[in-house]
C-alpha cells in the first residue's frame, strides 16, 4: 500500500497526514533513514497544505 499524499482531488485532513506522521517516526523508533526522511518532508507539506499554511515553523 502506498504511502504517498493522495491525489488533489482528494486531500487528507490535517489530523489523518499527523496521524500518518507520527507512525513514521514511532516505526522508525525516532531516527528516520533517508527514504523515512523522504516521505516525512512530503508529509510535512501535505500537512502544511492540510492546515492551510497557518502553522508556524521553528526559526
């Protein structure tokens, strides 16, 4: 089953791509390999998208 963002036409909530973020890293025991890293910066601008890009970053 792939794990990569669904289509535009249907976007995932920001609650299912968090939900998908965190079994990331808790699968990954919290050092993600470099394909984990991978799909964890995707999923990290699906979410953003998700929230509507009102999420504020770390500086």
């Amino acid at each position: 089953m792939s794990r990569s963002p669904c289509s535009s036409d249907s976007v995932r909530t920001a609650a299912v791509v968090n939900k998908e973020i965190r079994d990331l890293w808790q699968r990954s025991g919290g050092c993600l390999s470099p394909e984990d890293e991978e799909q964890y910066q995707r999923l990290l601008v699906e979410w953003a998208a998700a929230t509507g890009g009102s999420a504020r970053t770390a500086a």
